[in-house]
C-alpha cells in the first residue's frame, strides 16, 4: 500500500522544500508543498515539478494526488 | 494516425476539452466529477469531453501530451489548463472563467 511518508520521502528527495505535509489513507493524498523553486512558476509548472519527483509511481500507483503548492512568501501571506 | 496526432486534433478541433474518467453525467471518479461540476459552474453546457476508460490508448497517451500523469485534464482553445486542482484554484480566482471568455 502506498503511504503518506513514502510519497513525501519521494518528495523531499527530490526537490527543495521549505514545507512540506503529506495526508491520506492509501488511496487519496493531499499534499501541501512550499518550495522556493515554485516562484515565477505557473500552477502547470508547479505540479509537473512535483509529478517529477514521483516519476512513475504517479502512472503506476499513485491515483489520486491532490497538492497546494506555494513559494515560501505565499505561504507566509496564507498563514 | 498516432495517439500523440489524434489528441492534438481533439484539442485543437474544439474549444474546451476535457478528458475524464466516464461521462459527464456519470462521472467514475471524484477529480473528474470535480472538474465537470466546475465547467457547469461556470456557463460551459457544450465541450467535448474524452472518456479514457473507454480508449486504452488515449488512457496512456494523454499522460504524454502534456507531461501530466493524471486524469482529468482541461484543454481550452488547444492549450492545456491543468488538472482537478489548478481548475479549482482558477476557479475560485476567477482566471478559469476570463480564459473560457477570452
């Protein structure tokens, strides 16, 4: 079964966060993920950044991610 | 034709495209009934939508088209959108509706 922690070792190996949190039950995930690298990034942009640090789990076993992402400003702005 | 062919001719044969899992009445999964939902939301009763449980090809080959590996995926005028998600969020900004009137 696919775990939060897996998906956001995976995650965090693979690009720089500031933030990151993973949820869900082994189906369905959200993620939340605040990295600096998203800035002058559109939403595509950022996802496909995110999708990449998955690489094939998110075609094989990974069906349903749902994410946020902000850069380190947007985030403080929310907060 | 090639699956990569027959996708870029939907995108760019109709205004709005959504490939989903079932139809917009039946909806086989909670991202796409989102997405659908959203479309209604705005006004947009006629797009072209792509059921890829029926088509194993385009299933696969969409995930190509755009570098994104998941389902549904929103094309207005030929250009990709984004997901469930990214449609939300230009949804609730306003954005999605000033792209489907541009």
């Amino acid at each position: 079964m696919v775990t939060p922690e897996s998906i956001k070792h995976n995650i965090e190996q693979g690009m720089p966060v500031a933030y990151l949190s993973v949820t869900g039950d082994g189906a369905h995930f959200e993620a939340v993920v605040v990295s600096e690298e998203f800035a002058g990034k559109s939403r595509v942009q950022r996802h496909q950044r995110v999708y990449q640090t998955l690489g094939d789990r998110m075609r094989e076993e990974i069906h349903a991610l749902s994410m946020k992402t902000f850069t380190p400003q947007e985030w403080q702005e929310i907060q | 034709m090639d699956v990569q062919e027959r996708i870029k001719q939907q995108v760019t044969s109709h205004p709005v495209v959504l490939y989903m899992k079932g139809s917009p009445s039946f909806p086989q999964c909670g991202f796409s009934a989102n997405a659908v939902r959203i479309l209604n939301a705005l006004g947009v009763k006629e797009f072209f939508s792509v059921d890829v449980l029926q088509d194993a090809e385009i299933r696969q080959g969409i995930k190509d088209y755009a570098n994104w590996p998941t389902i549904p995926q929103l094309y207005i005028n030929g250009e990709f959108v984004g997901g469930s998600d990214i449609m939300t969020e230009m949804y609730q900004s306003g954005e999605l509706q000033k792209l489907l009137q541009a």
